[in-house]
C-alpha cells in the first residue's frame, strides 16, 4: 500500500511541475505577444493620428489554415462587433476609417464609434461566405469578451470554424513586418 500511495504521489508530483511550466510558458509567450502590440488610449473628442512604431503579429488559426480555408475577420470590442473583410472594401468601409502609414507600409483601420453589425446582418454577411472555404477569426479587445460566446453561437450554428486572438486598443494595422511577410495585424 505504502508502495502505490508512493507512485501516485510522484505522479501527482510531475504533473505539477509540468503545469507550472507549462503555465510559465505561456506566460511568457502571451507578455511577448502583449509587448509586440502598443495600446491605443481611449480618444477624446479629436482623434490623434501620432503614429507610434509597433511590432506586428500574425493572426492565424492554425487547424483552419491546414484544410485551406481563408479567415473572415471580426473586430469584437466593448461597443460590440465589426466585419473586417479583406474580400469585400465596401463591407470594411461602413465600420472603419481607412488610413495609410507611408513610413511602416502599413495600412491602418480605426473603428467608427457607435457604427457595429447588427445580429441579423452579420447572420447574412456570414451566410455569404462559404463554410468550407472560410473560417472566422474573432480580434478580441478586452471590453469585447462579452459578445464573444454569443458571436461563437451564431458563427458555429452557421457551419464555420472559428478562433480568436486577443487584440489590445481598437484600432487594426495591418502591414508585411510579421514573422513570414504575409498580411499581420
């Protein structure tokens, strides 16, 4: 008896060590990732177009990027949710103001305030899209966590793969300094 109880204690004591690096990893991985994107402070009345040099990342969903289907963004922030459709400017366009850096070749999209996809439209906007060659990709700011599980309902009942990488600030850059070229944020 005293033999088991010594092997489920090295067992329980294992997997304690590997959680704790585990945890100390991904630590470390989500502070590098945070300190690769600057914040954007909240904006008062007029809108401060000082760009601050940043480092982009990549958003992937890795499973989804293996069957060969493209991403269909979407910005979800505390005011609710935003197409950001690479496929479609004029869909872009109705949420976010376009502007473009010469200096860092990158263009940059800041959120109309106050202007989000209803329900109903981004149901249609999906269904738009087919599921076997598009996947959703959910940008979500900390103020957004709260339309995310609803947004996952409705993107899962649609048929779509889905992920989500979180974004700090609303405004989106999206640029070629990234880890292999392709368009980053």
């Amino acid at each position: 008896m005293d033999s088991l109880l010594d092997v489920f204690m090295n067992v329980i004591g294992v997997l304690m060590i590997t959680a704790v690096v585990l945890a100390l990893s991904v630590r470390e991985q989500s502070e590098g990732a945070a300190a690769s994107i600057s914040k954007v402070p909240i904006k008062d009345s007029q809108p401060s177009r000082q760009e601050t040099p940043r480092k982009p990342i990549r958003l992937i969903l890795p499973e989804a990027e293996d069957v060969n289907t493209l991403p269909l963004y979407l910005l979800v922030t505390g005011e609710g949710i935003r197409p950001v459709n690479g496929d479609n400017s004029d869909v872009t366009d109705r949420y976010f103001s376009r502007s473009y850096n010469q200096i860092t070749e990158s263009l940059v999209l800041d959120p109309i305030p106050g202007l989000v996809i209803s329900r109903e439209e981004l149901q249609d906007w999906l269904r738009s899209h087919n599921p076997s060659s598009w996947h959703v990709m959910a940008i979500i700011t900390p103020g957004g966590t709260r339309y995310y599980r609803d947004l996952r309902k409705l993107v899962t009942q649609e048929g779509f793969r889905s992920g989500w990488t979180p974004h700090e600030g609303s405004q989106i850059v999206f640029g070629s300094e990234g880890d292999d070229g392709r368009t980053v944020q």
